[in-house]
C-alpha cells in the first residue's frame, strides 16, 4: 500500500513538471494551490503512517503501555498498523481525485480527513495520553494546515462569468 502511495504521488509530480498532469498550467490558481497543498500534505500523511509501521514501539510510549508482555507488545504493533492505514488511506484517494480531475470531490475528500484524521486525533491525544501537554495537541497542527488550504481552494465557488 505504502509502494502504491508513493508511486502514485512519483507520478503526479513527475507529471507536474513536465506539465502534462492535468493540463496544470491551464487550471486557475486556486486549483493549482489546491494540488500543491494536496501533495504536501499527501507526503506528510504517508510519512506519519510510515513512521507508526517502522516504530509501533511510539504508540505504546504515547498511551504508557507498558511492555510487560508479549501480548502489550503485539497489541502495539496492531494498534500501529490501523494508525498507519488511517493516515495514508486519505490522501490516496485525494491524489486519486485529483489525477480524474475531480477538485471538488478532493475538496471533500480533504474535509473528511480533516475531521476523522486530525481532529478526532486531537481529540483522543487530548482525552487518553497521560500527562497530555498543549504541544501534543498542538503538533497536529502542520498537518491540518495543508489540508484546510487544498479543501477551501477546491471547494471555492468559482464565478461562472468571465
């Protein structure tokens, strides 16, 4: 899945530079705010699910599991591995919005992520990790903001006169 994501996001920026992907020179502004966000916070979402797989040892350092057995173990690995999927999921489907060419639908895609991926991440940061600090909420927020930026340029309404 991670191979998928990261040939996926290869190409789009491969193409960007060529200048074919998606006609990008003959898109508005906002739109093409709107994939450069994207592809940011694509790359960092991929790279947060890729750390919780090459270090499941954090989840249990997060919530104070202690390592006491090999089954706390094994439950951090589990926990590590729906972590990682719930962060990369989301910004495959937006590049994949984004390659058909359906802004809007990426817009939306992005303001699902949005609320199920960072909020609600710092939320439970908020409620479950022990001695919780305003940094640990706080370190969400570089991830929301290319998230609410790609979301507004391609859901703006864009005026229909010329």
């Amino acid at each position: 899945m991670i191979t998928f994501a990261t040939e996926l996001i290869a190409k789009l920026t491969k193409g960007m530079e060529k200048g074919s992907f998606l006609a990008i020179k003959s898109q508005p502004k906002h739109i093409r705010i709107g994939i450069w966000a994207s592809i940011v916070s694509a790359v960092m979402l991929i790279g947060i699910g890729v750390f919780w797989i090459a270090h499941p040892a954090a989840a249990e350092g997060s919530f104070s599991i202690v390592p006491d057995s090999d089954a706390a173990l094994r439950f951090a690995k589990i926990l590590a591995i729906f972590k990682a999927v719930g962060d990369v999921l989301p910004p495959i489907f937006v590049l994949l919005a984004i390659y058909f060419q359906q802004f809007r639908l990426a817009g939306y895609f992005h303001l699902i992520t949005f609320f199920l991926v960072i909020v609600v991440d710092m939320l439970v940061w908020g409620s479950f990790v022990p001695n919780v600090g305003a940094t640990d909420i706080i370190q969400h927020i570089p991830f929301a903001i290319p998230i609410i930026i790609a979301a507004y340029c391609f859901l703006k309404p864009t005026s229909k006169t010329p």
